[in-house]
C-alpha cells in the first residue's frame, strides 16, 4: 500500500509542479532559447513537487493512519 500511495501522490504533485514551473518560465522572460539558468526555474519545481508528494505518501503509511 505504501508504494502505491507514494505513487499517487507524486503523480498528483506533477499537477502543481506543471503549474510551478510554467510560472518560473513565464517569469524568468519565457527565453527563445535553452540555458542553464533555466534548470532552476523549469525542472526544479516540477521534480521538486513530484519528490515531496512521493515523501508524503511514503510517509503517511508508517504514521499509522490507517487504523
């Protein structure tokens, strides 16, 4: 049960990642052309959503929640 709930919440974390790093591209001057720079403000967000929901729904089954 743990790891596919960890699935599930990383796969519902994408949602906002997606909308994270939409913004971080929009903000950084939505760029014609790929840099470095863009690592942080683009993939960062998205993989850093993606990684906290698989950690909460790995979590949340070793807190002993369900009963």
């Amino acid at each position: 049960m743990g790891v596919g709930r960890a699935l599930l919440f990383g796969a519902i974390g994408a949602i906002p990642g997606v909308i994270l790093s939409l913004a971080g591209w929009v903000i950084s001057g939505s760029p014609e052309e790929w840099g470095n720079g863009l690592w942080i403000s683009c993939y960062m967000p998205f993989f850093g959503c993606v990684a906290i929901g698989l950690v909460v729904g790995w979590r949340s089954d070793s807190a002993g929640l369900e009963g």
